[in-house]
C-alpha cells in the first residue's frame, strides 16, 4: 500500500509542479519519507533516515522535506520535536493535499494535515502513469476489525471504499497503457462494498469480475484480506474467474484458538481451516500464503505448537512473520508480556525454516511442469537471461534476450529451483500468433 501511495505522490507532484523522480537525494528539491508504523523498527527507521537529511538540509537550506504514512499519522506535529527541520507532516489520507503543502513550504510556512477526509483522496489524484505490465490499484483503505495488537483503524481510520466505477476505470486505463497483472489493494481488501451504488452493493468478488472483463487485463491478484470477511462470493470467484491467479495471500496471526481469540481475530483455527478447504475445493491447485505475529502476550510453547501444526496441515508456501511489536495505543499494549525476547526469536526462526522448506519443496516439485510467467524484464544479475513471475509468486529466470517480450506472458518448462528463484526454457510466447491466453 505504501508502495501504491509513493507512486500517487509522484504522479501529483510530476503533474502539479513538473516534479521528476531522482535517485539520488542530493539532487532533490522535495525529498519524502513515505512511512510505516506496523511495528516499531520500521518507525525507529523514520527518525534514522530524518538525521541524515538534516545534513542533506544544512547544506542546501531550500530543500524542503515531508513525512508522510502512518508515522506521520500517529505522531503529527510531535514528529518536529524530534526533527525541526520537518516542512510537511501529512497522512496516508491527505498526500493528495501535497501540492498545496509544497507551496506552503517554499514560503517556509510548515504544515501538518494528518486527517481522515473520508476518501476524498482518490478524487484529487491524477490518473495513474505506468511503465510496466503490472500495477496495483486501491480499492478501499483503512481497517474497522480493531485487532488488540494493530494500529492500522488508528493511523489509517476505519475501512473506506472507493466508488466502483472507478475502480474500473483507473484498472481500464491502466490497461490502456499495457498494464495486464492488476493487483487490487487494500487493508483489508475483502471487506470493499461499494456504497456508491444503493441498488447493487459490489463486494470484492464483483470487483474481480468486472476487472477482469476489461481488454487486455489476464491477471488478477488482491492483497490483504482478513479470514472472517472471506465471502462465498469470493471463493466462487476462484472457481469461474481464470484471471485470478491461484495464489492467495490469507493472514491467520496464529495457529492458537486462545491466541486468536486475545487478539479479536473474530474466528478460531477451526473456521480458517474450513475456509481454506473450500477455497482449495474451488481452485485445487491454490497456492497459500499468510502472516504470522509469533509472540502475541501470553503466547506459550503449546500454542506456538498449534501455530507449528496449522503450518504444516494448510501447506503453507511463503510467509510474513514477525515477533509481535506492541504499537501504542492498542488493547494489546496494555497486556502483561512475559515471555522473553530470545525466546520469540526462536521461535521465529524455527517457523520461518519449516515455511521456507516447505516453499522449496514446493519449488522443487514444480521442476519439469509447464508455467505461465508475465515477462517483467532482464535479469538484474545475468544480462543473457529474461524474467517473470508465475501465478504462485515465483520469480523464473530463462535464457532470452528480446525486448520485445517485456509484458508479455510466455510459457517456461522450470528446469532447475532454488531458494528464491526457479530456472526454466522459454517454450513459447505471445509473440507468436498461434500462442492462445
Ligand atoms: N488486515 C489483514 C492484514 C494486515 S497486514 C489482517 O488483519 O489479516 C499487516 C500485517 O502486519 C498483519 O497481518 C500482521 O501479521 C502484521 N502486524 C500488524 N500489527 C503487528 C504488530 N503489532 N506486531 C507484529 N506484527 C504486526
């Protein structure tokens, strides 16, 4: 998400004030930290980065600089306690306001806008610039599910969805611009209701349809949704929609009924298996992936054990995890927390090894099978070889060089697996008529 909200800054400014991106910081007029505060290192990280731009400053005292995201949602203007040299403090759901604040900065007036305006934001964005054959799109933001341990309902507000329509439109103009992999997004992407429209509410799965419908788009994937607003309508989607891709990222936290239940998860282990066997009875060859918290307060060896177990009963083949971080002003936070440090770490490690081998099993297992890959471009370490991602997330190098293949999709035989990449032969591709999607 953040990723997609760094981009929509760029289009604005590049749109608003000529803005081009820079690699290099020492060139930049405007320089913007787009943060998070899902856990506590990544927000240690905001004030790290901040002290070495002040140098940056110092040295070129018109440069102007803002923190954006979730960071800057939680702490406002406190943020300049810490940083003075701060011009703009602005939320995820004002950075279409930027414009206007970088006006404000180069009259040295500083600006801390971190409201919610409902979701105002996506009608003061410009229409989306891409190079590349996949993109993300927004549908709805925010969380109402108020987990004990998140701070998302706090920093981003509560679940907001954007009108339908154009939703389909900014997927048809990107598609216009050769975009083919959507990847639709959202905190908790599953809970999109289209309120725009009181006749025919659409809900996710009506999304996916439409999306799927506009030329040129073959793929669709979506990210994050939560396990309790997981609909029929939607598992149904991937039994009739061959653009969604047999991949699905589903968080369960934890494998514990007590854990699942002291974060308000809203279902037991029980009801995330049952939802997985339907979605698998829809789509067999799914593939699944999810987030794990390892050390919620309270959380002991048994229960780490159920997690272990669920693990290895659901086959799952990538993972988010990390040990909890406790976030300021969550219910969470008020927890008594026992268990020591080292001891989550552990535990960490053993999970991530067990999800990690059974990631390269799998990896293995695809050897000699035929996969559809949607070329991205050339390796960045072998200049003789092309790349893609395969519907299950996996990145395929092959030996290629023809640009004309960029963004398109093309079918590999895998030859080869490794821990993070597989190896494959081009067999055919778009490029030839006879190649059918
Ligand atoms: N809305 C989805 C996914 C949220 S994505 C869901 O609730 O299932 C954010 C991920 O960050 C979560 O799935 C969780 O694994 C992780 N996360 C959130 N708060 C955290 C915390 N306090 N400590 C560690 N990880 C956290």
């Amino acid at each position: 998400m953040n990723e997609y909200d760094s981009s929509r800054m760029a289009d604005l400014l590049g749109e608003s004030h000529d803005m081009e991106l820079t690699d290099n910081a020492e060139e930049a007029d405007v320089l913007l930290l787009n943060t998070c505060s899902i856990r506590e290192k990544a927000q240690d990280k905001v004030y790290h980065q901040l002290g070495r731009w002040k140098k940056l400053k110092d040295k070129k005292p018109g440069l102007k600089i803002g923190v954006g995201g979730c960071v800057a949602s939680q702490e406002g203007d406190a943020i300049r306690k810490r940083a003075k040299h701060v011009d703009m403090i602005f939320g995820p759901q004002t950075l279409h306001k930027l414009p206007t604040m970088v006006d404000a900065a180069a009259k040295s007036i500083p600006i801390t806008d971190v409201t919610f305006p409902e979701i105002e934001k996506f009608d003061h964005l410009p229409a989306p610039r891409v190079d590349g054959a996949e993109a993300f799109v927004s549908v709805m933001e925010g969380c109402s599910k108020y987990c004990t341990f998140c701070v998302v309902p706090y920093t981003r507000g509560e679940e907001v969805s954007r009108p339908f329509n154009d939703i389909i439109q900014e997927v048809t103009q990107l598609a216009e611009q050769g975009v083919r992999e959507i990847h639709l997004l959202g905190q908790n992407v599953n809970a999109y209701r289209d309120e725009s429209n009181a006749d025919m509410e659409a809900d996710l799965a009506d999304v996916i349809h439409a999306a799927a419908a506009v030329d040129g788009v073959e793929r669709i994937r979506f990210t994050t949704s939560h396990p309790v607003e997981f609909t029929d309508s939607l598992i149904e989607a991937f039994r009739t929609v061959p653009e969604l891709v047999s991949h699905l990222h589903l968080p369960v936290q934890s494998g514990s009924n007590k854990i699942l239940k002291a974060m308000k998860r809203g279902h037991d282990r029980q009801a995330y298996i049952d939802k997985i066997n339907k979605i698998k009875a829809a789509r067999p060859d799914i593939s699944l992936s999810s987030d794990f918290i390892i050390g919620f307060p309270g959380e002991t060896d048994d229960d780490f054990v159920d997690t272990m177990n669920l693990i290895q009963e659901i086959g799952f083949d990538h993972s988010f995890s990390f040990v909890y971080s406790q976030r300021p002003g969550t219910p969470a936070a008020e927890l008594e927390d026992d268990t020591p440090e080292e001891l989550k770490k552990q535990r960490l490690a053993i999970l991530q090894r067990r999800i990690n081998q059974q990631s390269y099993d799998i990896s293995q297992a695809m050897i000699g099978s035929t996969q559809r890959i949607l070329v991205t471009g050339y390796s960045p370490r072998d200049p003789g070889k092309m790349q893609g991602r395969t519907e299950n997330n996996r990145i395929v190098n092959f030996p290629a060089i023809d640009a004309r293949l960029i963004g398109k999709f093309a079918d590999v035989i895998i030859t080869d697996a490794f821990p993070n990449s597989l190896l494959g032969e081009l067999i055919s591709s778009e490029l030839e008529s006879s190649y059918s999607l």
